[in-house]
C-alpha cells in the first residue's frame, strides 16, 4: 500500500473529525461566561479531548521525514 501524502492524512483526519462529531461524540461548547479565557482546558472532558488530539499529532521529525517543514520560527 502507497503511503499517502500530507494531504491525504489531513483530509483523513478532517473527515474522522466530522464523523465523531456526528456521533455525538464531542462535548458542546461551553457558554462564553463558563469558559476560561487564556487556558488550554477548561474541564476533564477537555483534558481528554485534548490528549486524543495531541496522540494524533504528528512530530517535527515525523512532519521532516515526510517531506513538511516546520512553520517558521516565532
């Protein structure tokens, strides 16, 4: 099987987005007056959800080996 190109797992990665979402399986948004401006997680249920996203994420080097290049720096 031919690796896919990072477009490919992008779009991947949107769709599989799409569908949890769909399933129901995203918590709602939290009303403006509840959430913590300027943190990262608000709650447990975005702790999780955030460890799912970062498990997802690609490394620097992983991003290198397939051909990306780091965002320039800040």
């Amino acid at each position: 099987m031919a690796s896919k190109t990072p477009e490919q797992e992008q779009e991947d990665y949107v769709r599989q987005q799409i569908n949890k979402v769909k399933q129901g399986d995203y918590t709602k948004h939290k009303d403006i007056d509840d959430a913590e401006n300027g943190s990262m997680i608000n709650d447990m249920e975005d702790l999780v959800q955030l460890g799912e996203d970062m498990e997802q994420m690609k490394t620097n080097s992983e991003d290198h080996e397939n051909g990306l290049k780091s965002d320039p720096e800040q």
